[in-house]
C-alpha cells in the first residue's frame, strides 16, 4: 500500500488533459519513487527531467482505469454534502485537494473498490517497468543509435519521453518519442522491424527495377524492440512532385495487395514530400484462417478481403447517424469529420457536475495528406498515376516471377499480426469494464468481459480465454503468427494452437503463381472505384441530364459504330470473365458495388443478392439472352448454374421463409422479381419449369403480403400485385387475381391522404414520391388492371386518388413532375428523366394503363399524360449513366414503345459510371445495358 510521504515536488505535477490531478500526483509520487529506485545503475543514460514525463504519463494510463469511479464518488460526497464551495467549481477543487487527494481517502476507496486497486498497481508496474525496458535498451545500444539515427552527433542522456495517445500491448507496452540532449527525437518501438525492413529490400529491388525511387529511413531493429528516425511529414513543391508521389504509391500499393497488408490508415503513412512512407506493418501479411468457401457470396467475400480494397490505403468511407462520411484510409483519411462511434467524454469538465457521456469523436488530421501549396488536392486527379505505379509494379513482378520468388522466401522467418477482432471493440470493452459497479468484485468484471467476448466457437476457445486475459490486464489483445508456421500466438508468446491450413508464406508463394493479367485489370477497377467514388469526386458519379436536340436522328461514323460494339463484346467478355464461382463449381456470384444517395454519397461492395433489379435474377435473364445470342460453353454453364440457383433458392423458400434474403415483395428488388424473372423466361423459352417455379414462387410471395412497408413498384406491394396479375394472365387462376386483391388492400390501409389525393412515404424524411419505381406512377398500374378485370368500383376511386396526387406534383415551368427528392433548383430545372423516377416512367406506366381502360374520360387523361411525358423524354433521354434504371439504355427503350419515335444510331460510345464499373446488374449496372443492346440488335435483325 501507498504511504503518505513529501512529494519529489520537482517531478510530480500532472499537467493539462488530467482530471483530478491531486489523486494522481499521490499515485504519481509512489510509481517515480520505484522508478527511480529501479534506474540507480543507469543515472548516465538520462535526465531527471523524464520523472515528469513519467508522471504525466502514468496520470493519463491511471485515468482511463479511474476515471469513472472518481466521478461517481465525487457524486456521493455531493449528495451527502460533504463538498465545500460556493459553486460546482469550487466542490470539485475541495473534492481533488481535500478528499481524493489525502492518502486516508485513497485507501478507504481503494478497500471499497479493490478490482480498482488491482488494475491501478498493474498499470503502475507496467509503466514502470516500459520506462525501465526503453532505458536500458537505450543504455545498450547508445553508441550504434548515435552512429546509425543521429549523424554521429554528441549526446550523453535522453531528456524526455514522449508518450503518444494509443493502444497498450503486451504489458502495457506502446510506441514513445524519446528526445536526447543534442535535440534530436528518434521513436522506440517495443517490437522488431523487421517486416520494416523486409519490405524495404523488397521495394528497393522493384525501385531499381522501375527506376521509380522510394525514401529509404533508418531505424534500428533488435528481436523484442526497434529504435527508428522520425520520417518529416513535409509538402509538395511542385504538381510534378505530386505526381510522383502517386506514381511512388501506386507501386507500393502493389506490393502491400500482394502481401495481403492491412491496416494501412491515415495514422501508418507519412508524406514526406514527393515520397509516401509506410511506418507501420505488423500486419504485412494477411492470411485468412482455414474456412472452406462453400457458397459463391463466401468466394466474393475472400476475394474482396484479398484485394487492393482492404489494405486501407484507399478511400473507403464509413458513415455516421448523420450520413457525414469519414475516410481513414491512408491515401486522405483524417480530414475533420466524425467517427461513426460514439466514445465516452466528460461533460462539465471540473465542476461537481462533471459527467460521463458518449458522442462522436472527430477526427484530427494526420501526416498523410500529400500538400501541395498548403492545399490537399483531390486524389481523383492523379487517379491515371496511381494506377500508372500499380500496373508497373504489377507488370514488373509478372515478368520477373521466379526473382521476387526468391525475395519473398526470405520472408519467411517474419512474424505478422493477425487482426482477430476489430481494435476499436476491444477498447470499448476495456473502457466500460472500468465502471465502478464491475470494480467491487473481480468475478463481476470476468462475467461482463465473458458476455462481452461471447461468439467465438470451440476452435478458439485459447483464443477468448486469451482475450479475457488480456483485458483484464488492461491490454488490448495481440495476436501473431509467424510466416513459416500455421500456429497462432498471443502477444506474449503463448501458442494457441494450429489456425491456418497451411504456413502463410506457401499461401504467399502460391499467389505469384495466380497474379495474371485478368487480375491486375479488376485491381485497377477496385482503385478506380474507391477514388472515384470519393464525395469530393461528384463530377465523376453523379448523371446528369441533357438537352437533345429537335432531330434525334444522328448519322453514325463507322469508327464510333465499331468501337460501341467492341465496347459490347469487351463487356460481354467481362461480365463472363469476372463471374466467381464456389470450389464445388455449383454456385457463381459476382462482385457488385452497391450504390445508396442520401444526404451523401455512400457505397460498398460485396456478393450479388438474389433478386432482378440487381441480383441473380436479373443475371440470369441475361445469360438467357447471351445463350440465344451466341453459343459458348462458358456462356452454357453459368446459365444452367444460376437456373439451378434460382430453382433451389425457391425450393428452401419453399420449406422455411427464414430462407429468403429477405421480406421484400416487390417486381424489381422483391420476392416477386423472382416470379416475375420466371415469366419473363418463361415467355421467351416456353420452358414450362418456369411457369411451374413461378406458381411455386408466389406461394411465398402470399406469406409475406402481410408484411409489407415498402409499398412502391420497386420492392413492395405495388409490385407483388403487378407480377400476381402477369401471373393470372399466364394461368387464369383466380386465386392470383385474389391475392393481387389483397396486397393493394394493404396498400390501401397504408395511403396518406394528401392536399390531392393520395400516396405512400416511402422515405421518411420525404413526402410521397410521383414515378415508377417507388410513386404513384408504379402503384397506379396493378390498381388499373384490378379495376379492368373485377370492374369493382374501389379499384376506380383509388386510381383516382393516386392519379390526383401524382397530377398535383406536374410542374408547368419545368414540364415535368417534381421529383421531392431534390431541391427546385436541382437539374437546372429539368427534373428526373428516367425509367425509376420522373417523365420515362411515368411515360411507360400511362402507356400500360391506357391499353387497359375503355372509359373516355381515363383515356384523355393518359394520352395527355403521355403526350406530356413523351416530349419530355424525347428531349432530355441522354444521361451520363448508360443503365436500364436510369440512363441511356432505359429511356431509349421506353420511347421505342412509341410508333411514332424514331429510331436512334447512337454516334458516341458507352461510358460507365464508377458506381458501374465494378456492377453487372441488370436494372442498375452494365448488365442491364448488354441486355438492351442485345435485344435492340435482335429487333433490328427481325424488323
């Protein structure tokens, strides 16, 4: 136990960013008097000045363990009223000088709290222990520091020693900054560098080879720790200089893909001008544990999880309650915005009313940001050489195989660090652990840490009793392997058992065999991506709309036609090319970027889901087309492979609605698009399984009527009812015509009246929507054609309803109907021109109406309908994008469904969008745009 002695006032004085300072100078007082004891061989090798920074040091360690605990005793004294003061200042100054900062109160805390007072004496010896470890490593090897990091300059002591805000591991160990008496800083790192230096050669060897130059920086690396010069975080002078620095990148994005490097932030480069600089790989090898990929979305995920996509060099956003990105990829993360998780922070910092609370921190700008004129440019603009530096890399190593082979043997006897969980839950866990109700009783806190840490299965089982070791020694938990092995270790050497199939660096040494040119191509989409879908990238991603001019009709050159259909067959050879297929060869997936606009643009990438919009459905109405089209036996297989997809998926739909992706009815990203798909194939093949899956399919459709909250064409109701009387059509069931009946019953039940008529909010934040896939445009079609074939007067008086709301929303001034979406001014007063929302739908959806009714009245109302949306359509049908949903491909396919429209030759080539590049989809991806270019070619060749 402490005793109460004099203080060593010259050290102990815990200075800014410290709480409760006098509880802490006592703590203080007692870790310097064991340090100092401790360190009598080594008075020569440092400054007394580095007591001080031990005691700030410690107060800061201590805090994160005592924080909470003061606080809610500060809240008992306040309530016994026991503090003096003439405000909630002045009681917390008389809580930390004459309660928390008196011996006697410490003990008397430290007995109703001993979880606390174990976890404060381990932190103490921890510490004192670090600051030893770094001055007798420094006393060892001072004479090689001073030749190797600090030009042969004089120095006798270290001054100070600078500890940096981050994760403690393997007893409370973390990389410090040490200052030595001739003024030079160097960083002490508790573990090797070799992986530093290992990688240094490797990209030394490909420098030389490319002629690309990379900065080389000194560091020092002994088995258990590493002493390292600080890189200089320093700006560009010039554009070309930037462009370099791109270049020099793009080459160790390479290498860091190849090796499978993680955890590459905005914290772990420096852009020391012209050069990137990565100072941090524990985690240079990334080999995923031994786990059979079953399914072709399991196959999807391994690739992404081995792609350039997740070294965390480039710019992928995760995003906040508030739909405000934050980027903290290494390339431009750490420019300002908030975490999407929330920390504890003190509220009413230094009063009696002080207080725990959780928010969002904001994050602070790191060295990273490559700065040219004090300004950071947008990455996309150097996008041509980033990739100019990947593909080099790539191309060098694809013609020198057997060499780098060579060079990557010797990493064998490296060890890397195996992410096992992610950092940032391991130090929640740890922060709450610390509250005073789980400090009374040590089994209180193992029962919180094991509810906590639960999931793991059998298999690792050392793995969650490690954690929990770790944890309740306030470590965040590390885990290592060495390359040359398939065991899995903790952070203090403990093995804990076989985790990998075979030793990560045959893993490593298979991959030269498998890079190929195929491969460095969908690298470089992946790249293109990620920058160009970057929210500072929205000339790149957004589609816009155009003005065409009176005469539609331009004439096409022969060398614009040639390459539009080259574009075709690459796209073709693509979308057969980039089909990923389970190890059974029984399933194929594709990897899609998956696109939502909100408040701002956000976007990941994974496994294509089962539905028609953009899923599987829609692949395989595609490869119907391609079958018919032209024979190949690549083309065969995978349309019988997802036919059977899709046979099965409805078969386990069949057995358990638990089995479905999910609760969704709608005709496009719904339950029904897989019916509807059926028809479709069925109408096109004759094949009478589809019809047999399509009335199997709606039987799972019926379970799931009751459910629906979607309501609109795309994925709810609307479209449930839509497919349900295709299907009627088909069979002449009545029970499809009844269940149609329902679902519109529903949609009934849910409508909002409006100033006119009625709609259904689809978002929440927004009023209800005109157009196809989620307006009135897509609900009014099954309500039309319930009222042609049961004549019931409610079915007439509800299209009225529906038609009135959608009328109201028709602007005159923009000859459109407003999309509520946007803002009046968005479009340049244009509005949305397009299959899913504005004038293409709801074009399309009068078209279908009017073919239904006889009465007159509905009749003039359609053709004025149709009149006014064909106009508009026929003027403002070129997008950016090219896609069914949106785009080129969709509106020319409305307005073919006009006699009088005019047939277009295209005269400019297809372009993708970033959010389509790596998007076969059929509704919203290039998929969709093969299958209207073939069918428009199967049109012209019959016509």
């Amino acid at each position: 136990m402490y005793k109460q002695e004099p203080y060593l006032s010259e050290y102990i004085d815990v200075r800014a960013g410290v709480y409760f300072k006098p509880f802490y100078n006592v703590l203080a007082d007692c870790g310097v008097r064991k340090l100092k004891s401790s360190l009598t061989d080594m008075r020569e090798t440092y400054s007394e000045n580095i007591y001080a920074d031990f005691t700030q040091y410690l107060a800061e360690q201590l805090q994160e363990i005592c924080m909470r605990t003061l606080i809610v005793e500060m809240h008992i004294c306040k309530s016994a009223g026991k503090l003096k003061g003439e405000n909630n200042r002045e009681e917390y100054e008389y809580y930390c000088n004459k309660i928390v900062g008196e011996m006697v109160n410490i003990k008397k805390m430290f007995e109703k709290y001993p979880v606390l007072h174990q976890c404060v004496e381990k932190r103490i010896t921890y510490s004192i222990n670090f600051y030893k470890e770094i001055l007798e490593h420094f006393s060892k090897h001072r004479a090689t520091i001073c030749d190797q990091l600090c030009r042969a300059n004089c120095f006798l002591k270290i001054v100070s020693i600078e500890s940096k805000h981050s994760d403690v591991h393997r007893g409370g160990r973390h990389v410090v900054k040490v200052r030595l008496d001739d003024g030079s800083e160097i960083l002490y790192k508790p573990h090797s560098m070799e992986n530093e230096k290992q990688f240094g050669e490797l990209l030394h060897w490909m420098s030389q080879g490319l002629k690309i130059a990379q900065l080389d920086y000194k560091f020092l690396s002994y088995e258990d720790h590493s002493w390292c010069s600080i890189v200089e975080y320093k700006s560009c002078k010039t554009e070309d200089e930037i462009k370099k620095y791109y270049k020099r990148i793009g080459v160790q994005l390479f290498l860091a893909y190849f090796l499978g490097t993680h955890d590459l932030h905005c914290e772990n480069i420096i852009a020391s001008g012209e050069y990137p600089v990565l100072i941090d790989l524990e985690t240079i090898v990334n080999v995923q544990p031994s786990k059979k990929r079953v399914t072709a979305d399991e196959e999807v995920n391994y690739q992404l999880a081995h792609s350039v996509l997740y070294t965390g060099l480039l710019p992928i956003y995760t995003w906040n309650k508030d739909k405000c990105g934050i980027d903290n990829s290494g390339i431009s993360g750490g420019t300002g915005n908030y975490y999407p998780f929330k920390v504890p922070t003190v509220s009413k910092a230094e009063t009696s009313d002080m207080h725990i609370v959780y928010d969002y921190p904001k994050a602070t700008q790191k060295q990273n940001l490559v700065i040219l004129q004090d300004r950071f440019p947008a990455p996309v603009k150097y996008e041509e050489k980033l990739l100019e530096g990947f593909s080099l890399a790539y191309q060098y190593v694809l013609w020198h195989k057997e060499e780098f082979k060579k060079k990557i043997e010797k990493f064998s006897f490296l060890k890397s660090r195996m992410l096992v969980a992610d950092t940032q839950r391991y130090s929640m866990i740890l922060s709450s652990s610390y509250h005073p109700s789980l400090l009374m009783d040590e089994n209180e806190r193992e029962t919180f840490f094991i509810s906590m840490l639960k999931g793991r299965n059998e298999s690792e089982d050392r793995i969650a009793k490690d954690e929990m070791n770790c944890l309740s020694h306030g470590d965040i938990p590390y885990y290592e392997y060495h390359l040359n092995d398939k065991k899995l270790y903790s952070g203090m050497g403990d093995e804990l058992g076989e985790y990998f199939e075979e030793a990560p660096i045959n893993s490593l040494l298979k991959k030269i065999d498998d890079l190929n040119e195929a491969d460095m191509k969908k690298q470089q989409r992946y790249i293109q991506t990620a920058l160009e879908l970057m929210p500072s990238s929205r000339e790149k991603y957004e589609n816009g709309t155009y003005y065409v001019s009176e005469n539609p009709i331009s004439l096409c050159n022969k060398e614009t036609k040639n390459k539009y259909n080259r574009q075709i067959e690459q796209l073709i050879e693509r979308v057969i090319e980039e089909a990923v297929w389970n190890q059974e060869r029984t399933e194929v997936n594709w990897c899609q970027t998956k696109l939502s606009t909100e408040k701002q643009m956000t976007w990941n990438i994974g496994a294509m889901g089962m539905y028609l919009y953009s899923g599987l459905a829609g692949m395989l109405l595609l490869f119907h087309e391609l079958k018919q089209f032209s024979y190949s036996e690549k083309v065969e297989e995978i349309y019988y492979t997802l036919q059977k997809m899709l046979f099965r998926y409805s078969d386990k739909g069949m057995e358990s609605i638990n089995n479905l992706q999910s609760d969704a009815t709608g005709a496009y990203d719904g339950e029904s698009s897989i019916v509807y798909a059926y028809l479709i194939l069925y109408e096109k093949s004759k094949d009478i399984r589809y019809l047999k899956y399509a009335e199997q399919h709606v039987q799972i459709v019926e379970k799931l009527i009751d459910r629906d909250k979607r309501y609109d064409m795309l994925s709810g109701n609307a479209g449930a009812a839509y497919v349900l009387l295709k299907l009627y059509k088909h069979t002449g069931n009545s029970q499809y015509l009844y269940i149609a009946e329902q679902a519109i019953e529903i949609l009934q039940k849910n409508s909002e009246k409006q100033q006119k008529g009625i709609g259904w909010r689809i978002v929440d934040d927004l009023p209800p929507m005109s157009g196809m896939a989620h307006g009135n445009a897509g609900i009014l079609m099954p309500v039309i054609e319930l009222w042609k074939e049961t004549r019931k007067k409610k079915y007439k008086e509800m299209a009225e309803e529906i038609w009135q709301y959608e009328e109201s929303l028709y602007d005159v001034n923009i000859q459109n109907w407003l999309d509520v979406r946007c803002d009046s001014s968005d479009e340049e007063q244009i509005g949305a021109v397009a299959w899913c929302h504005g004038a293409g739908g709801i074009l399309i959806s009068r078209i279908y109406c009017n073919a239904l009714v006889d009465d007159e009245m509905w009749k003039k109302r359609f053709e004025k309908d149709i009149s006014r949306a064909y106009e508009k359509l026929k003027r403002y049908w070129k997008r950016d994008s090219w896609s069914l949903c949106h785009g080129i491909c969709g509106n020319l396919w409305i307005l073919n469904q006009i006699d009088e429209f005019m047939d277009i030759n295209i005269n400019e080539c297809i372009k993708l969008l970033p959010q389509e590049i790596l998007n076969p989809g059929f509704m919203n991806g290039y998929g969709g745009i093969i299958y209207y270019c073939l069918m428009d070619t199967i049109n012209k060749y019959e016509s």
